[in-house]
C-alpha cells in the first residue's frame, strides 16, 4: 500500500513574495519608531521563514537592503540581531 503525498496548502501572499523581500518588509515594519533587536527563532512564525532560513537572508540583507542598518549584536544560544533605519 502506498500513501501518495498530499501538497501542503500555502499562504499565497507569503508565496507571491520573494522570502528576502518578505523579511525585509518585516524588519521595516518593526523598526519605524526605533531599533529592534531579535533572534530568528522568535519572528520565524512571524514571517513564515524557518530561523535557519532567516539567518542566511538577513546576512545577505546586511550588503543589498540601504534602508535599514543590520548588525550582528551578540551571541547566547543563537545570533542576536540589531536593526534600525538608516534615513
């Protein structure tokens, strides 16, 4: 007997998006009254990305986004980031 896979339903907003644009849309979202620090693992839901997923965007955000300062703040169990906007 063999179980045929069924397709898993998607968010058509969160697909019609590329996951950079969709996550940087975020960070800006968050950061318009200030600064924001966060893990990835706290705004994986958040922004329908897997933490691991949001650890390599947000590294290739930091050269290609000129809106938004990103930066590695510390690290305690997983990457602290800090983000806040540039003009």
């Amino acid at each position: 007997m063999s179980v045929t896979p069924q397709p898993v339903p998607t968010d058509e907003a969160t697909d019609a998006q590329p996951k950079d644009e969709r996550l940087a849309d975020y960070l800006r979202g968050r950061v318009e009254d200030g600064e924001m620090y966060f893990k990835s693992k706290f705004i994986a839901d958040d922004v329908g990305l897997s933490s691991k997923e949001i650890g390599a965007l947000i590294v290739k955000l930091q050269d290609s986004v000129d809106d938004l300062s990103i930066e590695r703040w510390s690290y305690t169990g997983a990457t602290t980031w800090r983000v806040e906007q540039t003009n």
